[in-house]
C-alpha cells in the first residue's frame, strides 16, 4: 500500500498546485493592457468633445444672423436690428476661429437664399457677413477701435456701392442717379438758407454724397462696436475696451 501511494505521488506533476504567485502575475499581466485600452478609449470623446460643440454653436449662431435679416426684412425696426447683423459671425470668430466664422456666414447666406431668394442672401453676405468676419478677426487680435471702425467702414462703404450696382442691374434703373437727384435738391436747399445763389455741380454732389456714406458708415460701425462691447462681454467673449473718452461718456450716463 505504501508502494502505490508513492506512486501515486510521483505520477502527480509538479505544476498541478500553482503557489500565489504564479496564480496573480497572470491575472496582472492580462488585466494591464485591457484597463489602459479602456482608459484610452474613454479619454477619446473628451478630446474631440470641441468638434461638434463648435459645428453646433456655428449653426445657431448662422441661424441667429439669418433670423435677424429675416425679421428686419418683413417687420422693420428701424436701425435696432440692423446694428446685430454682423454681430452673430464676430462671436462666431470669437469663440471658434476663423473657419467657424466663414461657415457660418455661408450657412447663413445658404438659409437665406432657401428662404428669401439668392439675390436677398448676397445683400446680406455683402456687407454684413464679411463685416462680420472682419470684425471678429480684429476684435479677437485686440485691435483698438479706430483699426476695427476704419477697416469695417470701407468694407461697409465698398459694400453699399455693390448693393447700389446690383439692385440697379436688377431693377433695370440707375439707383445712383436717384441718390444724386436727392443730394441735389438737399445741397440746393442748404445753399438757399445760406444765402447763396449757386447752382451746385455734379462732382460737387457726387462728392458730398460720398461722404454722407462713409460718415454713415462710421456711425453704423461705432454703434456696432458699442452694443458689441455691452453684450459680449456678458457671453464670456469681450471685445477691446472702447477708447477712454466714451468710458468717461458711459460712466457719466450711469451715474
């Protein structure tokens, strides 16, 4: 008997009772590269979580800036709306860069040709989308007021003459010489209460209705630049302060 049991011993192999160790390294060895794939993978999302926040926030606000369009087209409110329109695609610019803000003035000028027609989405997209690109580029490298106003009033200015060119070519009638003929009688007007009997030129109107735009434009971009300084800045995205003479201004009012 005690023959067959060592036997039995001998033909036991070695192995059959693993010690602790050999049981836990194993299990280490195989869990390792599972939790670091899962780890890997969980992490992936947080880092791509700014793409489709940002194409989410690109496409409100493009449909922010079409609505604002649309509404001051059918129910006009004289120049309250008109002072937001490019405002959606600065913010644009603002928060997401450059491409973010081109999308969103094509998304915006797309809408509005589904909308209202082609020919109303490019009197939007030219000016104001482009204005609105302008100033969200300048506004984000902190340029000062006097860069911002001065650049977005020839893109303002350049962009009347176009709407000028184009609703001419549309309506078959010259847009420009109506504006002269109005320049004209203001001109003639003026020279009657000043005393003066003269009967003002072409170039001289012509003149005096080139300024009247640029200086309508500035005004349009300084308001745009006000109400841009007061709401941005609420959204986490300000603009550069104005200069000091329309803090003092502000401060005044307020007190």
């Amino acid at each position: 008997m005690s023959d067959s049991s060592e036997d039995r011993h001998s033909e036991r192999p070695p192995d059959s009772q693993p010690g602790p160790t050999q049981s836990s390294s194993p299990e280490s060895s195989s869990t390792r590269p599972t939790d670091l794939h899962t780890s890997t993978a969980l992490a992936e999302p947080q880092v791509t979580s700014a793409a489709p926040l940002a194409m989410v926030e690109t496409a409100f606000l493009a449909s922010t800036a079409s609505l604002i369009w649309l509404v001051n087209y059918y129910f006009p409110m004289g120049p309250l709306l008109r002072i937001f329109f490019p405002v959606p695609i600065a913010l644009t610019y603002l928060r997401w860069g450059h491409r973010a803000a081109w999308m969103s003035a094509l998304v915006s000028g797309l809408l509005l040709s589904v909308l209202m027609g082609p020919t109303r989405s490019i009197l939007f997209l030219m000016p104001f989308g482009l204005l609105g690109v302008q100033l969200g580029a300048l506004w984000r490298r902190r340029a000062n007021w006097f860069v911002s106003i001065s650049i977005g009033t020839i893109i303002g200015t350049f962009g009347f003459f176009f709407r000028i060119w184009l609703v001419s070519i549309l309506l078959g009638d010259d847009l420009w010489a109506y504006i002269t003929t109005q320049i004209t009688e203001l001109v003639e007007w003026g020279f009657v209460k000043l005393g003066l009997l003269i009967q003002p030129e072409l170039a001289l109107v012509q003149a005096i209705a080139a300024i009247m735009i640029v200086i309508n434009n500035i005004v349009y971009l300084f308001v745009v630049h006000l109400a841009a300084w007061l709401l941005l800045e609420r959204l986490g995205n300000p603009i550069p302060a104005p200069p000091k003479w329309v803090q003092v201004i502000l401060d005044y009012e307020a007190d």
